[in-house]
C-alpha cells in the first residue's frame, strides 16, 4: 500500500513557474513508476509525465515537452515536477500515481489504468 499527497500548487501568472512535489509513504518507493496527470474542469485526466523507478529515463506529453520536467528522489521517497514557462491551458488539478506493474513499453505507463495509488490531487492556476 502506497499513500500520495501532493503539494506545491497554487495560483501562478503566466510565464510564470511551479514546482509540484508528491511524498509517499511506505519503504518501496523505488519500486514503483511515477506519474504526474492531470485534469481540467470539465475534461478528462490526461497523462503529464512518467520517470522509471531508478529515475533514469523520463516521458512528457507533447504539450509539456520542454517546459515540465519530472524528478525523483528516492531516498526522500519523493517525485517532483518542475513546471516552468506556465500557460493558461496548464490550469488544472495535478494528480501523482504510483504504478506496481512491470511492462517493457514505456508507453504503458501513458494510461491511467497502469496506475496503483493516486494522490488527492493539487490545483494550479495559471492567470493570463
């Protein structure tokens, strides 16, 4: 059992930058693939990014390639997702996800459903 709580959301101008953090409980966070998604008001959770259990391969959707980027600390049993040049299409609720499962696409952990354990989630707003 892993347990997420996420932090570091708020309200940001555009351009502007956030660095979300997401602490796990439990002694086998190395174990797991993080993830970061997130979900606007009236949309569907959509995937952010992923980084491997070791932290040496990462994966960004499109619309954050360049601008966010994921890390982890596994000794703080922590992941965090530096989000800079923030546009107003990034408002939404961040979700962290802890996956268990071991597949040998990357493309896997893309999906929702690769996904054990969520956090509660963290609003970032981004004004224009």
């Amino acid at each position: 059992q892993v347990q997420l709580v996420e932090s570091g959301g708020g309200l940001v101008q555009a351009g502007g930058s956030l660095r979300l953090s997401c602490a796990a409980s439990g002694r086998t966070f190395s174990s797991y693939v993080m993830g970061w998604f997130r979900q606007a008001s009236g949309k569907d959770r959509e995937f952010v990014a992923c980084i491997t259990r070791t932290g040496d391969s990462t994966y960004y959707a499109d619309s954050v390639k360049g601008r966010f980027t994921i890390s982890r600390d596994n000794a703080k049993n922590t992941v965090y997702l530096q989000m800079n040049s923030l546009k107003p299409e990034d408002t939404a609720v961040y979700y962290c996800a802890a996956s268990g499962h071991i597949h040998y696409s990357h493309s896997y952990y893309l999906r929702i459903s690769a996904y054990d354990y969520w956090g509660q989630g963290t609003q970032v707003t981004v004004s224009s």
